[in-house]
C-alpha cells in the first residue's frame, strides 16, 4: 500500500499529527508520501506511482485544496478532522490509529461525490462545492442574469450567484439560504446572494443542466473559496467529467452528521431518539 498524507500546518501544529501518522504507517510497513512531495508527484504527470489514498490533516478546507489533485486520478480521500466543523471529514485525531488499521486492512467503503467545473480564460477550474460569481464592488449590489439549458431563469439584483452541487450544499450555499440536500440526489442548487427582492429564491435543478451566468459589470469567480479570476462579467457552470472519491468508515448516516455538526448545541428532545 502507498498513502500520500496532506497535512494543513494551520491546523496540525508542528505537524505533530503529521509525525504521529507517519509512524503508524511505518509500524504497518506502508510506504507514504508528504505534502510537497506529494504534490510533485502528482504534478509530474506519471502514474505508475500513484498513492491508493490521501489522507488529509485538517479541515473541511484542506479537503478542497486537495480534492483538486486527488479527483483527477480518482485517489480516495480520507479527511482526518483537526478543524471546527469538519463536515467532509470522516473522523477527529482521536481515531487516528483505528483509522489506519482499517484502511491498512481494507476495511472501509467508498462514497463516490459529484464535481462541477467552468473554463475561465482557458483553463478549467472544478469545484467540490460550489462555482460562484461574486461583486467586486463591496457597497454595492450587481445585476445578473441567469440562464439553465439556454433558457433565461431570472434577473437578481443581488451581491453574486452560487450554483452548488450537493455536497457543496452544507457549505456556502446553506448560509445564504440555499436547502441542504442529500449527497446522492443529482442535482445542483442555485442560490443568490443577498438578493434584493422576492423572486430571489434557491431553485434545484438537473445536475446535467448547464448553468449560464452573466454580469452587469466585471466580477470574481470564486471555486470552492478560492478566488479564480477577478475580472469577468460571464461564467458557465456545468457538471464536470471527474468526480471525488471519500473513504467512509464512519457508520453514522448524513443525516446523523448533519445533526452532530451543525445542530450539535441542540440537546436531544426525546421525540424520536
């Protein structure tokens, strides 16, 4: 077995997590690969050497900077949470060691999870969570115009547009008022932000629809939290040809981990536990 290990120095510091997972893996016999050296091979283009998973350090955020290189050599990510939330994560620091030992003996499933992608400038940019066109002028609003399957949805008068798959739908899309849905329904979410006026609402539609977004004035692309491009007035978002692929060893269910990590101040009722 070879594991490539993706550690986020914010949030492992002195990598201490990083050492201690190195050697587990070394007990075990497992060759691996760290951090910057992961990234390089993988960059190199080569595929005779692939690790079979990676192994993120960190947070819901480390996931997405490395879903990117994962997702394209369909790797399997393992999210080790050493964040706050951790929502894409399967488990805390605390299960580190049982975490090896089953994905050492194979004793996990896979979860297979949707990506959407656009071309800005040339380049293809994809995202686990969410595509978004966001203003650049903060004290003020701007106008978009939205298309789905070539067909004009509506005018928003608005701060920027989300087009969300579902797993993105915990994310930025839930704070701006989107509705969380279920991992496999294939769909997207659309979602203004902030929009200015009562037709602004969430609309789910077809994960196969193409979604056309278009400005009055120039705007930010933004993927998965990362700033794209800063000076565009168009973006077309559709589903990409890759997808991501999430080790589970955790028995609780999406809506269990829902609960647990974004209700979890809220004490059990009574009704229906």
């Amino acid at each position: 077995m070879f594991i490539g290990i993706y550690a986020n120095p914010d949030r492992d510091n002195d990598l201490l997590v990083t050492g201690r997972l190195k050697r587990l893996l070394e007990k075990k016999g497992v060759r691996f690969v760290v951090n910057e050296d992961l990234r390089n091979l993988l960059e190199s283009g080569g595929r005779s050497d692939v690790p079979d998973a990676v192994v993120t350090l960190g947070g819901d955020g480390t996931i997405l900077s490395a879903v990117g290189f994962a997702a394209e050599r369909k790797i399997p990510l393992l999210g080790i949470n050493l964040g706050h939330i951790g929502f894409l994560t399967e488990c805390g620091e605390d299960r580190l060691e049982e975490c090896v030992e089953r994905l050492c003996s194979g004793d996990y499933s896979l979860s297979d999870r949707a990506m959407i992608e656009t071309e800005i400038c040339g380049r293809r940019v994809r995202a686990l969570n969410e595509i978004a066109l966001y203003k650049k002028n903060i004290g003020r609003t701007v106008t978009l115009t939205v298309r789905v399957g070539g067909s004009v949805l509506s005018r928003f008068k608005c701060d920027g547009f989300i087009v969300s798959t579902p797993t993105g739908s915990t994310g930025y899309a839930l704070a701006s008022g989107g509705p969380i849905i279920g991992p496999r329904v294939k769909c997207n979410v659309l979602v203004p932000i902030s929009g200015h006026h009562l037709s602004a609402k969430p609309v789910v539609v077809d994960d196969c629809e193409c979604v056309e977004i278009f400005s009055d004035e120039p705007a930010c692309v933004i993927a998965d939290g990362r700033v794209e491009e800063e000076n565009v007035t168009s973006v077309k978002v559709s589903k990409s040809d890759i997808g991501a692929v999430f080790v589970k060893m955790n028995e609780k269910n999406f809506y269990s981990k829902l609960h647990e990590k974004l209700d979890g101040e809220i004490k059990e009722n009574g009704y229906g536990a």
